[in-house]
C-alpha cells in the first residue's frame, strides 16, 4: 500500500489542490478519510504524481475549505447546492451533508417581489423573427438583506439612497440582467415559490413618438409583478 505524504497534492476533475492528510481524514468514516488514512488503498495517481479524484474539481474547493475549517462558508446567491449535496453524499461526509441541512432550515422566511415594466411586439406582414417581449429593467423589493441573499452580485443597489443598511426594507433594487426566468430560477434555488402575480396593460396609439420608438411595440405596454415567499 502506498505511503500518504505528509503534503498531499490532488488532482480532482482537472483542478488542482494542496492539503494534508489530517484534512482529508477530518472525517475518519468518509471515502476521503479512508482513502488517506491506510484504511484502504489510496486513489490512482495521474501522470505528475497527483492522487486522482474523477470528481467535480470546482466544487472540491468548497468541500476542501469546510474540511479544512469544520464550517461551511459558501458565496452569496450560490446556485451549486444540489450538486454540492450530491458530492458530498458520494464522498461520506456527514458532517458536510449535515452543514447544508442547517443552512437550509437557517434561512429566514420572508416575502420578495420582483416587477418589470415591458411591450410586446405582435409582429408586422407576419414576420416570424420578432421578439415578442422586451424588457426594460427588473425591478426588486423586500428586505435588504434578503434580497442581497437571493440575488447577489447581480443586484444592483445604485437607486437606493440608504445603501448599507440591512434591517429595512427597499423598493429601489433592480437587476443587472434583464432575463425573468434567471431571477426567478434564483428565488427558487433559494428555496422561494411563487405565491401570486398580478399584471396590467395599455394599447396605446402612435402619436407623439420619439424618435426611433417602433410604433408596434409602443402599442402594447404591460406592468406585472410576481410576489414570492419563502416559509
């Protein structure tokens, strides 16, 4: 059986890491700690002398730091939770598995209502390439700490006067992104549902236009919001 070094280096699914035998066993009973411990024999080793791990390199790094530090320390608006449950099942860490769990049932409850303001353009002489939703800006209210939770780096603070401030609640956040179905695909990794919308629309003419506003798309303008809520 081959001797575990005391500086181990990894090659996990291409990335490399760096780290000990007493980090890799924090967890005796995990595949990780009978690897390096003796219990049975250690994984291959690539051509460079890196013991191989045929996992997902990126996410290793996360199952490195909460090894490393017995805490689970994870990005805001982390959007690799299944994928981070489902390495940590393979691998056998409990303790890890049972860090997810916890911040899960930590997360607090709370209601988050995203709008925007759009047009439809029905197409003209039937044209297929037309894009029948346009978007302005998506727009963000709730409690601030909330909303930096879910949305990250993707909100965009800039409107709001009382920046900094996390125990109050904004109606002035909006999205750096235009796309609906990727802010709502945020609200529902972070465990929110759709509780209800509500939406309202006007067909206007097209007289007094500024200049380059297609007429068409003027037509038919349309505000909804979607309010969604985390138990």
């Amino acid at each position: 059986m081959a001797e575990i070094p005391q500086v181990v280096e990894l090659n996990v699914g291409g990335v490399f890491y760096t780290t000990t035998p007493a980090t890799l066993t924090r967890e005796p009973e995990s595949l990780l700690g009978r690897l390096f411990s003796g219990a049975q024999p250690p994984p291959p080793k690539d051509p460079k002398g890196k013991f191989f791990l045929d996992r997902d390199g990126v996410l290793f790094r996360y199952v490195l730091d909460y090894l490393r530090s017995g805490a689970l320390v994870l990005p805001d608006s982390f959007r690799e939770r299944e994928r981070l449950r489902e390495e940590a099942q393979h691998l056998g860490l409990a303790g890890l598995l049972e860090a997810i769990a916890a911040q899960e049932r930590a997360r607090p409850p709370g209601f988050i209502t995203v709008g925007y303001r759009g047009s439809f353009a029905f197409g003209r002489d039937g044209l297929a390439d037309v894009k029948f939703r346009k978007l302005s800006r998506l727009l963000v209210c709730g409690r601030v700490a909330l909303c930096r939770a879910v949305f990250g780096e993707a909100l965009n603070e800039s409107r709001d006067p009382d920046h900094g401030m996390t125990d109050r609640y904004t109606a002035r956040f909006f999205l750096k992104h235009s796309s609906l179905e990727q802010a709502f695909d945020s609200l529902q990794e972070q465990g929110f549902r759709l509780a209800g919308s509500c939406g309202s629309g006007t067909a206007g003419g097209s007289a007094d236009l500024k200049a380059g506003v297609d007429p068409e798309e003027n037509r038919w303008n349309h505000y909804n919001e979607f309010v969604f809520v985390r138990d």
